[in-house]
C-alpha cells in the first residue's frame, strides 16, 4: 500500500518538476516560453520566474526524497 503511494506520489512530483524546468528559460522572459522573441538580456530573476525557480528546486528535493524512500520501503 505504501509503496504505491510512493510511486503515484513519484510520478507526480516528476511530471511537475519537468513542466518547471521547461517553463525556465535563460537568457529571456517568460512570455518566451509561450512563442514571444525575448533578447539577449541576462537580469535576475523577478516575480512569477523567481517562484517558478524555487518551485523547481523544492520539487527536485521532494523527488529525490521520494526516490529513496522508495528505495528503502
């Protein structure tokens, strides 16, 4: 039973971690990601990109957590 939350857990966080990671784009603004022409301008990151950033990191966490949890159950 705990192993298949575990992996349905897994899967989750994996399908949201690479829809984060493609949603970044260096080197440009977000409305690059939908089709827009952004410059070559490298600022940091502000608003939503700097939450969609953190977001990437908690999940990448959260996965590798679930990844030995599955390994140890």
């Amino acid at each position: 039973m705990t192993i298949d939350i575990l992996a349905i857990l897994q899967i989750i966080v994996s399908i949201l971690l690479i829809t984060g990671v493609l949603l970044q784009q260096r080197g440009s603004a977000m409305g690059s990601a939908f089709g827009q022409e952004g410059g070559a301008f490298y600022g940091s990151r502000r608003g939503i990109e700097k939450k969609i950033f953190w977001a990437t990191v908690t999940l990448g966490a959260l996965f590798i957590i679930l990844a030995v949890l599955n390994l140890i159950f």
